[in-house]
C-alpha cells in the first residue's frame, strides 16, 4: 500500500475485533512511527506506551466508561509533556496529533484498524490521570489519547466530509482553478 | 513508496529547492490527503490555499522574514476555525495538525520537500494574519502554518532522536521487553 493509499483508506474504526495478538514487533513498529514524527524545535514531547497485557487492558478498560476500541487486543497510549518550543510557545498538541496521524496510518498500513480516542480522556472527568496512574505515568507526563490496535471484525465505514471546492482553493480563498 | 517508507524518510527541510513547477495535480492530491485526516467530532476546522503565482508567492514572502522554503516554487497555506467539538473542548490543533502531517507525507511520496513553518506565523508578531489578508482570508479564519513544495536542490537531513527506549515502552512507563 502507498502513503496516499493508506491516507485515503484510513478511517475512525468504532466496531469489534477480532482476538488475534498484535505481535510486539507491529506494536513496535507503529510505536517508532509515532516517534519519527516532527516535533516543534524537535523537543519530542511525545511518549507511548503500548498495552496488549490481558489484565492490564481490563483494568484500564475499567477506568474509561466508553466502548470505543473495548475489544482490542492492544492500545498504545499517548503521553505528552507540556514544554515550551519556541518562545513562549507550546506546540505538544500538534506533536503528539502528528505522531498519532502517523500511527493511524502504520496501522492501517500493517493491516489493523484503530480510532483516536482524545475527548473522552482529556475532558473535566480526568480520565486520562486514571490510565496514567494504572501505567504507573510520573505527573510530569499526561496522557492525552488511546490508539486501540487489532484487526477488525467489521468492515470500517467512512464519516461523509465537505467536498474540495469548500475547503480548499488555489491563490486565494475561495478561489476555484483560477488565478487571483 | 509504501507509508512506512515515507514516515521514516520525511524531514523538515531548510535547502533551496528547485525551480520546477509543481502541477497543479499534484497540489490538489496534497490538499486531498490534508482534508482526509480525521478531525475531531468530524468538524472538518482545517481549510487549505495552495500558492504557485509568483507575484502571490513573493508579496507572502515579502510579509515573512524567515528563509525557510522561499525558493519553493509552491506553497499550501493551512487555515483554522477555532469551533467546539465536544462540550467546550477544541481539537484544532490536534486537527490541522494531523492534516498536516498527512501532507508532509503525500509530499515525500509524490517526490517533494516541505517543513512545517507554524511557530513564526503564530507567534506574538502575527504574520498569519498578514498572509491571511494578502490571500482574503476572512476573519473567521486563522492561518496557522504554511508548507513549501518543491523538488529538492540539497540532499534532505534528518535530526537526530531520542532512542525508542526512553520515549516508548510496553505495559508500564519506563519498561522494556518486559511485561508489567
């Protein structure tokens, strides 16, 4: 599969998997994807961690009343730490998203399926403390998404988006194929 | 090329790049796999101007004193809707973000160079706002990043990392092979 292949198939995987073990080389692999990201100032704010621990899973599952990614026989967790790049100027949020987007796409690539699951962690709930306390995470690192990884059960649907000409346009905005 | 190919090959790229044009063709594939990324809730808060005029080109160059990418015979503009997506949290970071990652990697794979100039269009002097207006961009919108396009005249560098073992771990922070 091609980079542009992987970018198009890709898609929010919220249906069941199936059992199989990811072998710790995939994980590995899509985990080394994530890290090959860009970072601002390359300060590399981004860590992870990969569950595929039975135990550790359900306790983690435990801690997140959401069903997204339940039965997946891994998750990588994504931990950012908040420093300034540039500045004043924090950019963790655009490297941890560069570094999931790359994951997203390694997993599709390897023939899994995942979504990225932020809001319901990072929200007034704190549940991303829960899971972080679970992987024994120091303060200094937040969790702020999960990455379910397994094949799918399901065939993975796509969300219906805007059509080109309403997001994006050449020498100008709003502009068709002219020139301004 | 496959994806993981062009994950580890990419690089933000500070040479001079080559005078070719790039077809129109291939600006539009590159928007096409940015809007392709997920967003949060589906909000779609990313929208794109690709550049390739050159008296365009060079009034948004006059507005930035910064090098990086001015020999670029193109450039795509990323432009941002601070919305809600979920209860108050917004993802528009995270959103164009994986938008642009996603171009980056289109980029390495249709043959070009690029680097993510975000840090000094956003900063305090707001020079965002001056390419914003220069390509009438309404106010609604934000412009947060622009990335060159072009053939590379210089060989790419890659900075150096961090080992996989101090950023990524399984079933616990800080562990190796090992389960938790």
């Amino acid at each position: 599969m091609n980079t542009l292949e992987a970018i198009f198939s890709r898609s929010s995987y919220r249906g069941t998997y199936l059992p199989d073990r990811v072998p710790r080389e995939d994980l590995e692999t899509i985990m080394r994807t994530g890290l090959a990201a860009p970072s601002g100032c390359n300060k590399q704010t981004v860590s992870l961690i990969a569950v595929d621990d039975p135990a550790l899973l359900h306790s983690l599952r435990s801690a997140v009343p959401y069903a997204v990614g339940d039965t997946a026989p891994a998750l990588i967790l994504v931990l950012t730490k908040r420093v300034c790049a540039y500045r004043n100027q924090c950019f963790c949020a655009q490297d941890y998203a560069a570094a999931i987007e790359n994951m997203l796409l390694a997993i599709v690539e390897l023939g899994y399926q995942s979504c990225w699951v932020e809001g319901y962690i990072t929200d007034s709930d704190h549940l991303g403390h829960k899971l972080a306390d679970i992987l024994g995470v120091p303060q200094e690192y937040e969790a702020v998404c999960y990455l379910p990884v397994g094949r799918a059960k399901d065939e993975p649907t796509h969300v219906t988006k805007k059509p080109f000409g309403e997001r994006a346009w050449f020498n100008g905005f709003g502009n068709g194929d002219g020139r301004a």
